[in-house]
C-alpha cells in the first residue's frame, strides 16, 4: 500500500507523470501477477498487461481514494480473465511438450530464478487447485489484499459468501499443507 502519498500520486498519474504511474504499477502488479497465476495461469503475464493497458486508457476518469483503485484494478483484471476463459473455451490450444523445444541458453542463471521463485509457485498451485470460486476469492483476498466487501463487489457475490468462500478454501489450503507434511501447525 503506498498510505498517504497515494491521492498526489494519483493525481499526477492521470495528469500523464509517467513516473507516479510507475510508483502505482509497481506497488500492483506483483498481485495483479499473482491473481493472474490463480485465475488464469496460461496467460498471466499477457492478461497483467492487458489489465494494465485497459487501466490507462481509463485512469483520468477514476475517482476514489487508494483501496478503491485497488479494487478497480482487481476488476479490470478479473474482466480480462474472464474474457480469456470465454475465449478459451472457443478456441482450444494444444501445449507444445517441453521435449520438442530447442534447447537454448539463457542469458543469465535460471537456475537461480527457479529457487527464487519455487514457494512462490508452489503456493500458487494450491490456491489454482481450489474450486474456482474459492480459488478467486482466495486470490482476490489475499493476493489482493482487499476486504470482504470489496471482493464482493468484483465477483457479484454478498459479503456473507465471500467469508465463507475464502474460509472454505483457506481451510482446504491448510490441510492440503499438512497432508504434505509441510503445515508445521496449522489446526483445521
């Protein structure tokens, strides 16, 4: 969260200060990333993008204060995510097996990233293996970082169902964690 520096900021963004966007962007779009990984893991970095185009295009007409552009975001985003599903399912792809891509070297150690980012994605699995109901309000909670009633109002549900969804799934999360051996503690 950027706290009180947030309303100048904003400001400046849609005035076209390229650098307050920046500060925007990047206090975002390491969750909006990451709920892409839930919602829509194939796509996630394009959908990111696709959210991030969409919110300039109409940040000079956004009005509130910082949780409510959070919660704009996270509907551009789940807009996006929802269109990529529908054209999914009109358009199936085929995954090219790892097998059949040339080998190339990477400009730096991948090695590396792939420990860096290995609980990261791990996690992420789980929370993607959830009902998608839950896995959404999960992502969007979490994730997110929004409240109840925020959630509410991007996925179209009452606060009362977005509780239960995301206790539901943050339940099923804890004890996929300890049938891993990897709760150390969590009680249902």
């Amino acid at each position: 969260m950027i706290g009180p520096r947030f309303p100048a900021l904003l400001a400046a963004a849609q005035g076209g200060d390229e650098q307050a966007f920046a500060v925007l962007w990047r206090d975002l779009q390491p969750a909006v990333l990451r709920y892409f990984q839930v919602a829509a893991k194939a796509a996630a970095e394009d959908l990111a993008a696709d959210t991030w185009v969409s919110v300039i295009r109409r940040l000079e007409r956004f009005r509130g204060g910082e949780r409510d552009f959070r919660a704009w975001v996270f509907t551009v985003a789940r807009h996006r995510a929802i269109d990529w599903h529908r054209q999914a399912a009109r358009r199936p792809i085929s995954s090219v097996p790892a097998e059949q891509l040339a080998e190339r070297q990477a400009p730096d150690d991948p090695v590396l990233q792939v420990l860096e980012g290995q609980s990261t994605r791990a996690a992420l699995a789980l929370v993607a293996e959830l009902p998608a109901d839950q896995a959404e309000v999960v992502a969007l909670r979490v994730l997110g970082g929004l409240e109840v009633a925020e959630v509410a109002r991007i996925v179209g549900k009452r606060p009362g169902t977005v509780r239960v969804l995301a206790h539901r799934g943050l339940r099923r999360l804890a004890r996929q964690l300890e049938a891993a051996g990897l709760a150390g503690g969590v009680t249902r």
